[in-house]
C-alpha cells in the first residue's frame, strides 16, 4: 500500500512539472511579438534579424539552413545564385561591388559605353563631343590622341594660342579664359587686365587665389601651384623657431622633420634621423608578448626569463619563488574569464566584448557603441557584444553588418567647373555635361523631386536654374551684377535657395523665382563662404574664412545664432551635413584637414590630415559612409572613410579637372522627405514663411518674415512698408586697426564694377510710387581695411551701367520747376485779372453742391510721412525699372 502511495505521488510531481513546462513555453511563446523570431530556446529577437548572416540566437537557429534557404526574394529584390537564400537590393546590381556572397550579382554586366559616347583607353565613358576638345576629360589622355585640327567657328568663337575654342563675347573682358590669356592680349579698349587681388596681396599662378603676402614662404603651400614656396619666392628666408629650414631653404612645420616621408624637395627633413629613432626606441616600452620589461626601459627577450641567469640589472628575471610556477592552476588565479600564465606571474584576460576593470581580475562590459563610426547609423549595445542597425531606406552591407547601404538609387556627383556643370556616376565609370558655357560656375545645389539645379557665377553675379537633364535651358533666379556668391544651398522642402554674397558680407535667400527676397544675416560677418542646410530641423550653417575663421548656425529664419567651432580653423573652404548621423563636416585648405562635429559644435574630431590629398581642397560632402571633396592641387575629386579617413582614393583622374568647384552627392536621400509646414495658406504669412529652428519640442515649426524694405507687424503674420529703409550700400569686410592684418585668402573670380545706391521714394496720392536712385559718394578706406572689391576692378571692360548723370537730372529738375512756376505765375495773374472784372459787373452765388475735385490740384507727400500700408504677397518684388525712374508696385 506504501509503495502505491509513492507512485502516485511521483506521477503527480511528474504531472505538475510538466504542467508548469508547458506554462512556461506558453508564456515564452506569448512575450514574442508579430514582428519577432522565437529562437529555439525561447528567446526573442526582431524578425529582421532572421536570415542576416549573424547569429543573433544563442542556439543559431536564426540562421538555420532549413529556414533560409527557403526564403522568398521581393520583386525589388535580386536572388543570389548560391542557393544560401540571399537577396539583395535591385539597386545593388551591376555598382562595380559584390553583394553576394558569389558575386552573381556583377555577373553578365554591359559595362560598354553608349552610342554616344567615347570609350575612354582606362574604360571610362565621356561625352562624345569633348573628344579633341584641348580637355584630359578621360584622365588617361586617350580623348586627345590623334585629333584632327579642327578649326573654331570664325562667327561665336575665339582661337586661343593652344588651339582651344572659346566664346568670342569672352574675348578682352578682362577676364582671361584662354589657359594661356591669350584672350586678353592686344586688347585695344582695355587698359589694363584685371585682377581679382589687392595690392597687399600675393596673386598665384592659377589667377585666381590671392594671399597675404605673409603667407609667402610660410612652410605651406597655399597656393594650388604651391608658388607661393617656389625658391624664386623664398630667398634669403628665415623660418621660424617651430618650423625646419630644408636644403632648399624652404620651411617646412617641425613636426613634419623624420616621420618617414619626405617633405622637403630635396629629403633633408628626413637626414640625421637615426639617432633620435634608436633613443625612442630605447625609451619605448617593451613588447609584452616577446620581451620582459627589466624597468628603467630596459627590455630583454622572455627566453631569458627564468633561465637562471641574472640578465637585468638587478635580477628581476630570476624573481625567488615565482619561477616554474603556475598561478593559473589554483582557482583561475583569480580571473574571471581567462587566466595566462608568464614564466614569472600571471595576467588575466576577458572576452572579446569585455575589457578588465580596475583590479585586473573582474571583466565588465564594452560599450562599443560609445566608439565612433563602429556602426553606420544605429548600434546596439548588448552584454559581450553590439548589432548594427540601418536607418529607413538604408540595408546592412552583405559584406560587412557594420555597413549601411542605399536600398535604391544610383549615387552620382555634380560638380561645378569654371566653364560647365558635370554629373559623374559613382557605380561605373560615366561623366557627362549638364550646363556647358558658363563663365565661372562656382556654387551649386540642386532639388532632387524636382530635377532642378541651381548655381552661381561670380563673373557675371548672377545665380541660375535649370533642369538637370535640359541644363542648357538655363533661367536667371538673380539678375545680372546683383549677387557675388561663392556659397549656395538649396532648401527643398519650403522651396528657397538660401546664399552667401562676398560682395556684401551677408547671407540672403531668394525663393525660386527671384522675385522675393530678404537678408538674413549682415552683422559681424566678414568672408562668408560655404553654406549648408537642415530644413527638417530649421538649422543652417556657414563658414567664415575672415579676420576670425569660424563656423556659425542659426535658425532658418536668421534667429538663435551661435558660433559653433572658433579653434583650429584657418581656412574653412567647404562644409557639409549628415543628416542621418546629425554631424556636420567641413575641409580645411590651410590645415590640410578634414573634420567633423555635432550639429552643436560637440565631439569634435579630426577625420583626416593629409598633405598630398588634402593639399588645396575647396568642396565637401558626404553620403553613406564616403566623404568626397574636390582639390585645385591635384585637380581631383577624391572620397575616403568617414569616420577613420581611410581608403583614400580618386573618384575621376589626377589633374583631369581644371578648377574643380562645389561637389555635391546627387541622390534622393540627401534631401529626405518633411513635412512642409507651411504649405497650409502659406503659414498664414502675407509674405515669407520659414522653417523655425527646433530648440525643443514646443519650439514653433515656423516663422513668418519680410522681404527686403519690409518690415513685420506686431501680429507677427502680416508685413508693410518700412519707413526707415534705405537700400544698403556694398560694404567692405571691416577694418583692424589695432591689430596687424590676419593672414586669410581671397578666392574670387573677377567679376564687373558694382555701385551703391540710395533709395529715395516719394508717393503720389498713395497711388503712383517713382523710385529715384542717386548714386552714393565714393568711400575711401585705409590700407588695412579691405578695400571694396570693385574699387580693384574700376578698369575692367564691362558693359557700362547705364546710370542718369546726377548733374544732368538736376538741371532737368530745376528747369522744369522754374518753367512750371512762370507758367504757374502767368496763369494766377489772368486769373486774378478776371476775376477782378468779373467782381465788378456780376454777382457770384456759391453753388452748395459743386466741388472742385479735379486732378489737376496732385499733392505731393514724403513717403515717410504716409500711413503705413498692408501688401499682399503676391504684388511684392514685382518691380520694373526705367533707366531713369523705377515704377514699383508697392
């Protein structure tokens, strides 16, 4: 009877566990969700771990052959030939980089050019027409081999020496575009050939860059050339305490002396270096896997550890007690992973995920996220370990998880030229024109949604648009001799371009038209440059290369500005954003630098230095994990790792490319989608409306503000005519008086002779506006001020301004005002006369209902003295201007 109580005692523990088991898979399987994977010993993870080549289940049943083979690809996806169950974007075929495992999909690709075009001898595809064109456009040199002499058009254009062709309205403007000026010779109504350099200032061969004259035989290179260091420059030279005179006696920075590459022209920074390597060797520590250290950086090889044989100094190697022993066989010798044993002691190790706290014993935890570029976009800290996510649109590289990649789309670089507009594809080898012919194309940017470029031309001031794939069909955004900009950027989603002008030191926007415009930012700028923008966000950022080189930002409507990097920068060429990470890059031309930081100026860190390919760089930008950025020195546009600035290598040909401008990556995910808050009845704005900057989540999205002459009324929402406004007068960068002037460069195409003008408005019954301009004085400045650049330009052959000479319109003024009081006199004398005998023989009664209302009695008021007026948006900045008088609409 016992023994049966027992069995049935047995069989209901038996039936409880199991119970239980079966309680607790049920709730396993209920923590789950629909989008995760129950690995096999119950854990979750998400279902987009499944089948990703990484074991993320402790069991490995995530990547199970079982269920991955059996995986179905999308329609936008290829299917991998290995039978592993790999898919990979549709995107991804045929880039020139083997997502597959088996690299099918590179198989079976045309990588022939098409039928319009040349066939480069390296493989790369060019434009048809720019074979024999006096242009290395395939960097190999094979488009200019064998090439007839064909002869210019004798009508639209000029033969230069080389046998180049230009256009002939190009010929003796001061500008020289022959690449040996032979455009600006025998010029009978020009006196003199521009330059775009004051008379302080060092001109560099390329005619372009101008330096202070200090920075002449500086140990640097500034200019693209490097003539600034040529020995013709630099006799009699003197470097300075931190830098090394080479044999040449050019200077070099000292750090640069014995660091293994040769710096100076004739090597002798690295002469006389053998005894200051042997004593850092000697002072270095030992190498802990082969040597033992003795102390006082003395070091002998392990073999001689324990050999009975007193090798230190004071016979550390033979310690008394320690040799022969193993610490490791009792209790790990304390570690709580790994215990190595040493001929003397023992050290402990971790796993890899885990590194040794402070007692070097325990291991904790590595935080690989907390290290820079470990992860493309997301990473995920886990206990020994990390995954790496992408963001949406984005997928792991095949190759390396790490590793984001664009699921769609085929990146290209735009990039601007002195003389045409070039779209060059980043996944074969392909270079194609967009615009062609222009002056001095400088700044540029684009709206992918709608395939619309913008630049400017610092020749002919101007700022353009056109489409990307029609780029010949250009428009003019901002008239001619109105805007010098060297920097330019584009804001997609509320539709404005946004730019910086050298000429007036501030920054602008315009909206696409043209037609309504307002600056932004005026004060305490000096040489503003590069311009960059987030209008998701509402930030906008630009670099300054003036008296204090600096990067700023402020809100998208001018607020909140603060200076964000003011150390170790000089020469602040080009910056840029990453709009995933939320960092912005920038290139130094003075350091050789590329650097990076936080939208705030936070975690700052150098990406790369370089003096060979970071010589004279001038643009900047980024896309999945590449920075590229164009050179004058060597004539390039190169790209390097982000986050490490390795694998530096060049995107077209050494010296393929003259005068390489603003690049720019062309892809719809550096302009990703938000939401246009003001696309709702404008914002309720009457005229501009603008993307606020987010300070925090109640911050307001927008900001309603007004074009130049306007000004914005207490309801913040409606603008009206600014009394007090005066049309601005070109100003020069300012002066320093009481410090010497600061070395910084002057890049900068010649461009015309710009005037200052007043605005002086007068109303007509508040119907009829003239707009009189009267030209300003002249301003004189003293030498170390910067003088106005048109001030160095007043002898350059241009088409003259057609301005009124003030003398005349005065005489014409006076004139017709002493005509209409004779006139005015004669009539008030017949009047009176008739009156008179009308008094006389007749009696008048006054007619109570008649009154005289003609428009004969017009009443003449200041404008200042009129109330102020309410405009519509639409009838602003439509002004057409006599070349006397302006008639305008409000």
């Amino acid at each position: 009877m016992g023994r049966i109580w027992c069995l049935l005692f047995v069989a209901s523990l038996l039936h409880i566990q199991r119970s239980h088991s079966f309680r607790a898979l049920t709730i396993n399987e209920a923590t789950c969700s629909s989008d995760q994977f129950r690995c096999g010993n119950g854990n979750c993870i998400p279902n987009k771990w499944r089948c990703d080549q990484e074991s993320d289940c402790a069991d490995g049943s995530d990547e199970a052959n079982e269920l991955c083979r059996a995986r179905t690809c999308s329609p936008d996806e290829y299917a991998c030939k290995s039978g592993e169950g790999q898919c990979v974007p549709l995107a991804w075929m045929c880039d020139q980089s083997k997502d597959c495992s088996d690299g099918s999909d590179e198989h079976n690709c045309n990588q022939t050019c098409r039928a319009d075009e040349f066939t480069c001898g390296n493989g790369r595809c060019i434009q048809k027409r720019w074979k024999c064109d006096h242009d290395d456009d395939c960097g190999d040199g094979s488009d200019e081999k064998e090439c007839p002499v064909v002869p210019c058009d004798s009508v639209a254009e000029h033969t230069c020496t080389n046998g180049a062709c230009i256009a002939k309205r190009w010929v003796c403007d001061g500008d020289p575009d022959c690449s040996d000026g032979s455009d600006e010779r025998s010029c009978a109504n020009v006196t003199k050939t521009t330059t775009p350099c004051l008379a302080h200032e060092y001109q560099c061969k390329d005619r372009i860059t101008c330096l202070h004259h200090s920075w002449l035989c500086d140990g640097d290179r500034d200019c693209p050339d490097g003539d600034d260091e040529h020995t013709a420059n630099c006799k009699n030279v003197t470097c300075r305490a931190d830098q090394f005179q080479c044999g040449d006696r050019s200077c070099i920075p000292g750090h640069l002396t014995c660091n293994g590459d040769k710096d100076c022209a004739d090597g002798s920074d690295e002469r006389d270096c053998g005894l200051s390597l042997s004593l850092g060797v000697a002072q270095g520590a030992c190498n802990t896997t082969s040597e033992f250290d003795c102390g006082g950086g003395q070091c002998i090889a392990l073999s001689k550890v324990c050999d009975k044989r007193k090798d230190c100094p004071d016979g550390e190697d033979e310690p008394a007690g320690k040799c022969g022993i193993n610490e490791c066989a009792s209790k790990n010798g304390g570690c709580m992973h790994q215990c190595i044993d040493l001929k003397v002691g023992h050290h402990c190790q971790c796993h890899e995920g885990y590194t040794l706290s402070a007692d070097k014993r325990n291991c904790q935890d590595i935080n690989e996220c907390d290290l820079p570029g470990r992860c493309s976009q997301i990473c995920v800290n886990e206990i020994g370990g990390f995954k790496c996510e992408c963001e949406a649109g984005y997928m792991r590289d095949p190759k390396n998880h790490t590793r984001c990649k664009a699921s769609e789309g085929h990146a290209s670089l735009l990039l601007a030229r002195r003389h045409d507009i070039r779209k060059i594809a980043l996944d074969h080898m392909e270079m194609t024109s967009i615009v062609n012919s222009t002056k001095a194309a400088t700044a540029l940017d684009f709206v992918f949604r709608t395939g619309m470029i913008f630049w400017s031309d610092v020749t002919t001031q101007s700022i353009y648009k056109a489409p990307i794939d029609e780029g010949n069909e250009k428009t003019v955004v901002l008239t001619k001799s109105s805007v010098t900009s060297d920097g330019l950027a584009v804001d997609w989603i509320y539709n404005h371009v946004y730019y910086t002008d050298t000429h007036k030191c501030t920054i602008e926007l315009t909206n696409f038209e043209g037609s309504m415009g307002k600056v932004l930012v005026e004060d305490s700028l000096d040489i503003p440059r590069s311009i960059a923008l987030d209008p998701i966000e509402g930030w906008m950022y630009w670099s300054d290369w003036g008296a204090s080189p600096r990067i700023e930002r402020a809100g998208m409507d001018g607020s909140h500005r603060t200076t964000i990097i003011s150390y170790d920068v000089k020469w602040p060429n080009g910056i840029t954003l990453d709009l995933v990470r939320k960092r912005i890059y920038w290139v130094d031309g003075k350091l050789n630098v590329i650097s990076s930081a936080n939208y705030d100026g936070s975690q700052r860190s150098q990406v790369l230095y370089s003096g060979e390919y970071l010589r004279h760089p001038f643009s900047i930008t980024t896309f999945e994990d590449s920075v590229y950025w164009t050179d004058w020195d060597k004539q390039a546009v190169f790209k390097a790792n982000k986050f490490t600035g390795e694998d530096v290598e060049p995107v077209t040909a050494m010296h393929m490319l003259q005068h390489p401008m603003v690049v720019h990556v062309y892809h719809p995910y550096r302009q990703p989608d938000g939401v246009n808050h003001c696309q709702s009845v404008n914002g309720h704005c009457s005229h501009l409306c603008l993307p606020a900057p987010r300070i925090n989540e109640r911050s307001p999205r927008i900001s309603c503000a007004c074009p130049t002459g306007l000004k914005l009324m207490v309801d913040g929402l409606m603008c009206v005519e600014d009394p007090l406004y005066v049309a601005p007068v070109t100003k020069t960068p300012r002066a320093h008086k009481t410090k010497p002037r600061p070395k910084y460069p002057r890049r900068r195409l010649p461009t015309g002779v710009q005037v200052g003008h007043a605005d002086i408005r007068i109303g007509i019954n508040d119907d009829l506006q003239l707009s009189t301009r009267l030209p300003l004085l002249p301003t004189t400045f003293v030498a170390d001020q910067r003088p106005m650049k048109n001030q160095t330009q007043i002898e350059k052959t241009a088409t003259p301004s057609e301005q009124p000479d003030s003398g005349f319109i005065a005489l014409v003024v006076i004139a017709s005002l002493s005509g209409f009081a004779v006139l005015l006199s004669v009539l008030l004398l017949i009047g009176y006369r008739y009156c008179s005998k009308r008094r006389i023989n007749s009696m008048n009664f006054e007619n109570p209902i008649y009154r005289k209302t003609t428009t004969t009695e017009d009443h003449f008021s200041l404008r200042k003295n009129l109330p102020a007026r309410i405009y519509d948006h639409t009838s602003v900045m439509d002004e057409e201007y006599s070349p006397v008088i302006g008639i305008s609409s409000y």
